[in-house]
C-alpha cells in the first residue's frame, strides 16, 4: 500500500532526503498552533466568563470578580514571564471589559486589570526576546508612531503651564498614550502567522460576545418612551462609545466571512456580523450607523466589487418600495436630526437641527478657533472642555456637553496641526499597507487580516468624525493592536506554495 505524504507532516517523499520548504513551514506552524493552544483556550474562556458576568449582573466588586481577577492576574503574570505569547491573546478577552470590571489590584492604591496589562507588556516583550526570537528592525511605521507620540507630547508644555496637579496631567496623558503602547506590544509579541490567526480568533469571539450583551442590555431596557432613555451604554459605559466599539470590530467579522474558505465556513462569522449591527441600532448612534455602513461597505467593496452593487441596488430599491423595511430605531434617530426644537438654523435653511446636531456645529466653530489661535501645540492634552465656552458665539450651559464631537479636531486643539497631520498619516501608511497585502498576498491571514484592517480603519475615521473616540484603551487599544498586525505581518516572508495532491502522491507511489 502507498504511503501518503500527509500521514508524515514535515517529512520527504524521498527516504532520507530532506523534507521540501513547504512542509517544513507547515510543520513549524503546526508546532506553533499547539503551543498557542493553551492560551487560546484561557483567552476564549476568560471572555466567556466576563460576557456571563455581565449578562447575570455580577457586582464589580463582589467576592465574585475578586476571585475572577485573582486567577486572571496570576495568569497574566505567568503568561508574560514563561508564556509571552499568549499575553495579546489574554489582553484582547479583557481589554473590552475594563470599564464594567476594572478589577482593582488589592492592596495598591490606583491599580487595576488594565495597568497591570500595560506593566507587563514590556516584561513580555523582554521574555519573547529572551528565548532567542528573531527581531525585528524599527522601520517606518513604528518611527512614525514614535514620531507621532514624540510630537503630540509637546502639548504637555501649554498643559502644564495652566497649573493642574501632576498626578492629574499624568492620568489624562495616560488616557491618551495608553491605547498606542499596544501597537507597540503588538508589534514586539508577534512573530509568525500564527500568532495573528489567534489574535483575529479571539477578537472574533469577543466582538460576537460583547454584541449579544449589548442586544442583552436592548431588549431589558425596552421602549422607555424616548430614545435618550432607550439608549444602551452597553460595556463602553456610554451609547456613542458603545456603537463605535460594535462598528470598529463587528465589521471584521464580515473580513472573515467574506474571506473564508469554503464559503460555509464564513457563515459563522456572517451570523456573527449581523448580530453586532443589529446590536448597533440599540445605541442609537447615528455615527454608528454611518461608521458601520462605510466599514461594510468597503470591506465588500474590497471583497467582491459585484456584490457590493448587487446588494446596494438591492437595498435601495427594497428602501424605497417598502420604507417599513428600515428599522424603526434607525427611522426615529435620523428623523430627529430635524427638529423645531432647534438652538441653530442656517441662513439659508428651513429645515432646524436637533440640539445635538446644533451643539456639535457650535463647538467645531469654537474648535476651529482654538486650532487658528494655538496652531502648533495646542492648547494642552485635557484642556479643550475647560477652554470651549471662550471661543464659542453661543454661550454654553453648565449642562451642554463640552466634548469636541470630533477626534480630529480634538486632536489638533489639544496637541496641534503638526501631530494631527502625522495621525493622518499613520492611517495613510497603515492602509497603504494592508491594501498591498489584500491584493498581492496569497496566504489567507494576510489577506483576512488585510480586508478586516480596512474595513475597521474606515469605521474608525468616519466615527471619529462625530466623536471623541480615540483616547480609550477598552475601545480603540485594539486597533492600535491591528496596526500593529499588519505592519509586522507585511514584513514576513510569504511561504512556499504547497504542493499539488496528486504530484505528492504520484511521487510516493
């Protein structure tokens, strides 16, 4: 009987000879895949255990989550002294939980889960070193983001100079460095494509996790007879933040289920999609719904051209004949952009804005005039809501928000043109990027990671361009994590292709 080549993953078909480069990369994958086994497995767990925390209502700090964060930070601990790759794996199951179960560290004062994450992602960076890895250059990209972090950092000179305590200014910078530390874990950690595939795997199952609490939460809170109360804050603490969380890593699930093969195996992750924009309605954002609809959009644009004019014609025609086939939620939120109720009208407009929409109009004029004022450096990281009621025509109530409604324009108000510039450009690199690894790649995790990538970098621009989204470790720190995927995965050698079947066993035989 015939032996087959596969019965010996690794091996020559020739006795003796040694085993072809394509089998020799699948074995080493192979023996990757195992040893990242363990820790894909803790990770799906712990996600799993914080999802049901929630759904149950378990107390922060109950007994419970004390017990649960015990056992979570001995295994964080161990994972980035002995096991170093797993430690992403651990940190994408927890970090999108972190502001429902901070899990504060007993016994020191201001720690919790997420800081001790961040204090031991250089410990497994020195670990990953120590076992003799190969290491990766700085190039480009990460000078960069470095350039970037070394830029945006001046404005702590004007923030400073307007006396707030130290301990103050240094938590508000953290709020903003935290999130860019794990592009750079990321890019430290992962060495092969097997440590990519798992990373995706875990964001999979924690994005579908995240989404059936947010419908959870949706369906409990019902029709509180106005959509302010209707609203769900969901895990983020907040409605806007919650429907950008569902948007920047629902989308991938639409990478995956497009990019899978068979085709049967992306129908999971098809499932999984639909459940987090269904899920997306219960926040009621309206930038949301722009975000979620321009990251779908360009990821079936990227995947198949045809569909996406298949089902966009589709979809209109199906809006136009039957209107009742829109969402009701979607219906009321867009409908109330117009409002009598309004506080601005334009000059030549009869149509009056909702107070929010008229709100946000109020302070981009204002913003614009603090960037013109302080163009270089801002006016210092953490300032923009004490300064706004002084470049504003319309005097703010103690009661209107004074955030931005606008990551960019925060941006180069707080930290100046130059350092926005350079965001700008970080999003330009990193989509020029894994627009290459789309197009001119074979190996499925490059193009899987390639198409997810793009579809979240075009949810998080349009998104932050109706909010403040971009200074939160629980919601953008894993697409600084995907930045960092593709910058290093554009770096590794594409493998060997396989060889055909049938040439192998016609060898054997």
């Amino acid at each position: 009987m015939a032996t087959r080549a596969e019965d010996f993953p690794g091996r020559s078909a020739v006795a003796g000879a040694p085993p072809p480069p394509a089998a020799r990369v699948r074995a080493a994958a192979l023996r990757s895949r195992a040893e990242l086994r363990p820790g894909l497995v803790l990770a799906f767990f712990y996600a799993w255990a914080l999802a049901m925390a929630r759904l149950i209502d378990v107390s922060e700090d109950g007994k419970a989550m004390l017990l649960f964060g015990t056992t979570f930070s001995i295994v964080a601990i161990f994972s980035a002294v002995a096991r170093p790759r797993w430690y992403l794996l651990l940190v994408v199951a927890y970090l999108p939980f972190s502001k429902v179960y901070p899990l504060p560290l007993a016994g020191i004062t201001g720690a919790n889960m997420t800081n001790l994450l961040i204090v031991l992602g250089p410990v497994a960076w020195l670990s990953r070193r120590a076992q003799g890895r190969s290491r990766l250059r700085l190039r480009f990209p990460e000078m960069l983001v470095l350039t970037f972090v070394a830029v945006a950092s001046l404005s702590l000179v004007p923030a400073y100079s307007a006396g707030p305590g130290l301990g103050e200014l240094a938590q508000t910078y953290r709020a903003w460095l935290a999130p860019i530390l794990f592009f750079f874990f990321a890019r430290g950690l992962v060495r092969d494509r097997e440590d990519v595939r798992a990373v995706l795997q875990v964001l999979a199952w924690v994005a579908f996790l995240v989404a059936a609490n947010t419908w959870k939460e949706g369906i409990d809170r019902g029709d509180r007879g106005s959509i302010d109360r209707s609203r769900v804050p969901g895990l983020m603490v907040q409605a806007n933040q919650m429907g950008a969380f569902l948007v920047y890593y629902g989308v991938p699930l639409l990478a995956f289920a497009l990019s899978a093969r068979p085709r049967r195996k992306g129908l999971p992750y098809l499932l999984a999609f639909l459940f987090a924009a269904r899920a997306t309605l219960f926040t009621f954002s309206r930038g949301a719904y722009m975000a979620m609809a321009g990251g779908a959009a360009t990821v079936v644009l990227l995947a198949n051209p045809l569909l996406l004019v298949a089902a966009g014609g589709a979809g209109a025609v199906a809006a136009v004949v039957h209107p009742s086939l829109i969402p009701q939620s979607i219906r009321e939120r867009v409908g109330a952009t117009a409002s009598d109720q309004s506080m601005y009208e334009g000059e030549n407009s009869q149509v009056s804005l909702d107070r929010s929409n008229a709100l946000r109009l109020v302070l981009w004029q204002g913003a614009l005039r603090m960037i013109t004022e302080h163009p270089f450096v801002g006016v210092g990281v953490g300032r923009f809501q004490q300064l706004i009621r002084v470049y504003t025509d319309f005097p703010l109530k103690p009661e209107d928000p004074h955030d931005a409604h606008n990551a960019f324009l925060l941006q180069a108000a707080e930290m100046g043109v130059p350092s926005t510039l350079l965001l700008f450009l970080i999003f330009f690199v990193w989509g020029r990027t894994a627009l290459r690894l789309r197009f001119r790649r074979r190996h499925p995790v490059d193009r899987r990671l390639a198409l997810a990538f793009l579809g979240t970098l075009a949810g998080v621009t349009l998104s932050c361009m109706f909010g403040s989204r971009f200074s939160d470790e629980a919601l953008v720190g894993l697409f600084w994590m995907m930045g960092g995927l593709v910058v290093v995965v554009a770096r590794l050698r594409e493998p060997p292709p396989l060889p055909r079947r049938r040439g192998l066993l016609r060898r054997v035989a």
